[in-house]
C-alpha cells in the first residue's frame, strides 16, 4: 500500500528496504554525473531504484530526496507522457536493443528540454544492446546534450563495453542479507511456508524480487520434474532424448543454472568431502554419488562445456533447444565412470 497519496516511490517505483543506504548515497548528491551504471544480480530492484532516481530528478518540487508525486512533471512522468523522458528497452522480451533503437535515443538526447530542466534517460538492460547499438550510445555517454542524466541498468556488466563502463559513475548494487530477503518474502509471499521461501531464494541465488518471479512460474514444479529426470537419466529409466522433449516447458537458462550449479557443488564436494555444502536436499545423494564417481578431470570438462553453453543462451544465440539439452544430458549421464 502507498504510504501517502502522492508518493512516487511507493505507487511507481517501489523502496525497497535493502536500497535505504544505497538510495542515500545516490539521491543525496549534490551534483549528478551524467551517467550511471547500476549493477548487480537480477532480481534485487536495481530498475525500481532508476525509476525512483529518475522521478527525484526531473520532479519540480522534490520533498526531500523525494519526488512530490504532485507537479507537472510527475504527473506526465505517471502517465507515461513525460516530454523530457525516454525508457530504452528492449522491443520484445529477451530479444536485443537495436541500433535504430540507440539512433532515436540519441536524437532524443540532442533536443531541448521541453519542461525547462534535466533529461532524463533510462537503459534496461543495456547489456542487451548489439555491438553496433552499444557503438552508437557512445557519443552520448561521452558528450551528453545540455542537462541529461543516463541511468543505465546492467545484470551482467562484464558483457559491456569497457568503453561503456569507463564512461560512467559505476554503482555497484548488492544482494541483500539472507534474513533481509527472508523478512521481505514472508511478507510478499505469505501463502508460501519458511522452508518454501528458503528454497526459492536459493533457487533465485538471494534476489528475492527474482524468488517472486520464480515462485510465480511454477519452478518448485520445475525443479521436481528436473530432478526426477536425471534420478531416472542415471538409472538408465529414461533416454536422454526422451528427457529432453519432457523438458519443453522449462526455460532453456534455468536449466543450464541448475546444471552449472551442480557441477560446481560436485567439484566442491571432492576437493572439501563437506556434506553440507552440497546444496538443496533435493540432489544431495545424486551429488555426492557423482562426485564419489567422477574422475575430476571429467567433471571440469563438462563444467567448461555447460559454462560456453550457458553464454550462448545468454547471448540469445540461434540454439536448437532440443539438441543442445540432449547433448547435455547425454554428458551428464556419463559422468560416473572408473576414477
């Protein structure tokens, strides 16, 4: 609920209460640079603090740090109709930012501000953008038009251009605490038991708006039908490619997280012997089986080939889904073998 009518942080851009120091230290300045690079892991608000920043700054009459949520230019930023605003996103969901899409941006930068004050624009996720479009925001990052500030957005900042990072105030955004995001989602998520919320943050690895976002597509499901299936790939019950048609409804980089993760955790295993380092109880034995199983050298290389993989998907890469996870499965289930 809004904590007051008018309140833009609270009815468009949600606080949240990890941001408190970080939101400090930003808004507070008393000279903005013209451009800022917001990074961290996904799902920890890092667009809803832009959105916050973005209103503070082209408000007319801030309360406080603050934007009133009352003045002209709050109203039209509400409605989506603000004339010294520009978002930069993707046309489709994760699909790429386009050059031409950079060239109007760039057009937009050039003008006069209509209401007499900043411009202000915002870029999520600018990893997003191709080589050719990231080229072309350069200029603007370098030499920005009279008064305009670039929030950029980044869940993944080493795929930028070093020439992109240079040119920006670069804001590191962490995760939480662990009690900090179990506090929220037991709060955005009271339907959901402790042990519940426990495992969707760790599903999410710690970024609680992304545990929300996985709750609501279903991935406990998800998971159970994953685990099942490489229970019964290793037993030899199902094929590989009988697995991977099973699999049609689960996202393609989710899988390739999973997969990732246990590799890791069974490499961990073998160096540590640790038990309790093996990760959620629901793949623990299987873990362990594999790690006891594994020659090291296997389990490295079949971690460098799911790491190259996961980077393709990442990159929207043209894949053939349904080869891709046989292959990896078809390595996965090869993995045991005389050490």
């Amino acid at each position: 609920m809004p904590c007051c009518q008018n309140c833009w942080a609270c009815t468009v851009a949600e606080a949240y209460p990890w941001q408190d120091s970080l939101w400090q230290h930003m808004a507070g300045r008393a000279q903005h640079a013209h451009a800022y690079l917001l990074h961290g892991p996904a799902g920890i608000g890092k667009r809803a603090l832009a959105e916050r920043l973005m209103a503070s700054l082209l408000c007319k009459q801030p309360v406080g740090l603050e934007a009133c949520g009352a003045c002209k230019s709050c109203s039209l930023l509400a409605a989506g109709s603000h004339p010294d605003n520009y978002i930069l996103e993707p046309e489709e969901a994760d699909k790429a930012i386009k050059v031409d899409q950079v060239r109007d941006l760039v057009s937009f930068v050039v003008q006069t501000a209509q209401l007499g004050g900043r411009k202000v624009v915002l870029v999520e996720p600018v990893e997003s953008m191709n080589i050719n479009a990231a080229n072309a925001l350069l200029k603007s990052l370098e030499e920005p038009s009279g008064n305009t500030i670039l929030l950029l957005v980044s869940h993944q900042s080493s795929r930028l251009l070093p020439t992109i990072r240079s040119r920006c105030v670069q804001q590191a955004c962490p995760l939480p605490s662990r009690e900090l995001s179990l506090e929220w989602l037991a709060k955005a998520l009271p339907d959901s038991s402790d042990a519940e919320r426990v495992e969707l943050l760790t599903l999410a690895a710690g970024s609680p708006l992304a545990a929300v976002k996985l709750q609501a597509q279903g991935v406990r499901e998800q998971r159970a039908a994953v685990v099942d299936g490489v229970k019964k790939l290793l037993k030899r019950e199902l094929s590989a490619s009988q697995l991977a048609e099973s699999w049609k409804a689960i996202p393609l980089l989710l899988l390739f997280d999973w997969f990732c993760d246990w590799s890791n955790l069974i490499l961990r295993y073998q160096l540590t012997q640790d038990e309790s380092g093996l990760g959620l109880e629901d793949m623990r034995k299987v873990l362990q089986y594999l790690a006891q199983k594994t020659p090291q050298d296997k389990v490295l290389s079949i971690q460098d080939w799911i790491l190259a993989q996961r980077q393709k998907v990442l990159s929207k890469a043209n894949l053939n889904r349904d080869l891709l996870i046989e292959a990896l499965l078809v390595q996965w289930a090869g993995l045991p073998g005389q050490r």
